[in-house]
C-alpha cells in the first residue's frame, strides 16, 4: 500500500514538473528535434562524401558534396527559421539552462 501512495505521489509530482514547462520552451524543443532530424543526416551524408570524395578523386563526388553544403547553407539561411529564434530569444521565456544553451548556438548559426 506504501508503495502505490509513492507511485502515485511520483506520478503527480512528475505532472506538476512538466507543466512548468512554458509554450515557449515547448516550441523551441519543438523546433530542436526538427532541426536536428534535418541536419543530423545531412551531417553524416556530408561527412562520408567528403571522405569519399577526398580517397577516390571522382568528380561526382565532389559535386555531390557541393549540393549537400548548398543544402546545409539554405537550412541556416532560413528567414522563418531566423525570425522564430529571435522572438524565442527576444521573448526571456526560454529559462531551462540547456534549452537556453542550443537557442543562443542555434540563433548564432542563422
């Protein structure tokens, strides 16, 4: 019986804790798992074509490397993009220290 008062003690402290989260923190963990699902694989792709490109020589491989950083630049050149972590940073609403961290990286980088 001690145990499923601490279950469920646990459980609504757990529920009190995340809605200490603001709309504005979600929108921009929001826009975090976006941005790295896009950039993450691009990275990688990147990464390997530049090693291959760098081995073999082959003239494909550097244009394709060309097209994969034109992709990455239209990614960090991105007005929305760039509008919406200036009213997350203009906004002080983004308070968790980590979140806070990948704005200022992130707003840097645009």
């Amino acid at each position: 019986m001690a145990w499923l008062r601490i279950g469920v003690l646990a459980i609504v402290a757990a529920g009190l804790v995340a809605g200490c989260v603001s709309e504005e923190e979600r929108l921009m963990q929001a826009f975090i798992d976006r941005h790295v699902s896009v950039v993450d694989p691009l990275g990688a792709e990147t990464n390997r074509t530049v090693y291959t490109s760098e081995v073999t020589g082959a003239k494909e491989h550097f244009a394709r490397l060309k097209e994969l950083r034109l992709e990455i630049n239209d990614i960090y050149t991105n007005s929305d993009d760039f509008e919406f972590l200036k009213r997350m940073k203009d906004s002080g609403k983004v308070t968790d220290h980590r979140l806070k961290r990948q704005l200022d990286k992130l707003y840097l980088a645009y």
